[in-house]
C-alpha cells in the first residue's frame, strides 16, 4: 500500500468535502493536511529525483561519490581493522576458511615440468636421456608429475604447520598492511562496479517504506495546525 498516496487522497477528500458543505473547519483541515503531505511527498520525491529548478533535488544520486567513500572507509574502519583481521587469524577460524585445493587444482604447473626437465637435460643424466629421444622422452611424464604435484600441494596447504607458518608471516606488521591493502582494492573494485542509478534504487529500497511515514505524519500535523487556525478564524 502506498501510504502518501492514501494520505494525500484522504487530504483530498476532506477538502472536497469541506468546499461542498460549505464548512470552513473541514475545508482549514483537509487543506492543511494536504499541503503537510504533498510537501513531505515531494521532499521524499526529491531525496531520490533530481527536480528542475529545485535546489539540492536528486541528493542521492549527486552524492554518489562521496556514497562509495562512506562505504569503503565503513568496511576498512570497522570490519577490516588490525585487531578484527588478528583475531580472525588468531581464533582459527582463518585456518578453517583457508582452502587452497580450488587454487591448487587450477594452477599450471607446466613452467615447473619444464623446470624439471631442463634440470635433467643439464645434469649427468643428459647424455643418456640423448639416446632414448632426448628430452621429447619425457612428454609422457607430464600428466602424472602435474596430478602428483597437485596432491602434494594440497597435502601441505592443509597442514597445520603450513597454517601456522601462514598465520606467523600475516602477522608481521608489513604483511598484515600489504594484506589490508589487497583488501582495501578488493572492495574498492567491488564498490566501482556501482552505479548511480544503482545506488539510487538500493538506498530507495531501503528507506522508501520508512519515508512513507513522513508523507502520513505530515498529513495528519497539517490537519491538526488546520484545524487549530479554523477554530481560532472561528
């Protein structure tokens, strides 16, 4: 339900009312009520429309900018802080969240086949390797050293020692600010994928079911004022 359209119907209703019957107090209620509601319907109107000729109209969407800093400096202020990121590193819930398997599956690990291979090629073992096809013989090994690789990867990423081994180097003072600051571009990068006009519909989604109340108090304060100036025309 619409509130300030309800609100400004019934305003209208008694001032239609009031200019029928010919009663001046009705018509000084409906009156007041309805100028009280349309003029909080269209400061609520304003907040998110930039009207013509209306200084300050379209606040939200003009302050867009300063909307994507207040939240950033939110996130980094009260949720990022050096004590909320030791504590989630110290309690382990770090070590519980971090799982590198998806990483580790997904990573190429030709350059360290190659690696390998080059290692072979130059040791005592390359004039040998010559005879049965040179370092081609080795091809067939790729698949099964990167599925072993992968393993062993996962192995020690799951480990405690390598937890806290993990733990102990974010701690440092200059990894714990290169770690906030990874994570200060991460939201920023987040936060520019915004748009005004989507911030605009978010922030109205919010509150526009809380300002509707305004456009209802208005009414009903215009109509009391009304009708304490009818009684006193009166």
């Amino acid at each position: 339900m619409n509130k300030g359209l309800v609100t400004n119907g019934l305003a209208a209703a008694v001032t239609a009312a009031g200019f029928a019957a010919e009663q001046p107090l009705l018509t000084s209620v409906g009156l007041f009520s309805l100028s009280g509601a349309l003029t909080n319907e269209l400061a609520v109107h304003m907040l998110f429309e930039k009207v013509p000729g209306l200084y300050g109209s379209g606040v939200i969407p003009a302050k867009f900018e300063s909307f994507k800093k207040a939240i950033h400096e939110l996130m980094m202020q009260q949720f990022f802080t050096d004590e909320n990121i030791d504590r989630f590193l110290s309690d382990g819930a770090g070590h519980r969240a971090l799982d590198l398997s998806g990483v580790i599956a997904g990573v190429d690990l030709t350059p360290a086949f190659d690696a390998l291979v080059e290692t072979v090629a130059q040791s005592s073992f390359g004039g040998m390797l010559a005879m049965f096809g040179g370092v081609e013989a080795l091809a067939p090994m790729k698949a099964p050293f990167e599925e072993k690789m992968k393993a062993s990867l996962t192995e020690i990423a799951a480990s405690d020692n390598f937890h806290e081994q993990l733990k102990a180097a974010l701690e440092q003072p200059d990894m714990l600010s290169d770690f906030k600051s990874q994570i200060a571009q991460i939201v920023q990068n987040r936060l520019d994928e915004l748009t005004p006009e989507l911030v605009k519909r978010l922030v109205q989604d919010m509150i526009r079911e809380h300002l509707g109340w305004l456009v209802v108090w208005g009414g009903v304060f215009g109509g009391l004022i009304g009708l304490v100036a009818g009684l006193l025309q009166a």
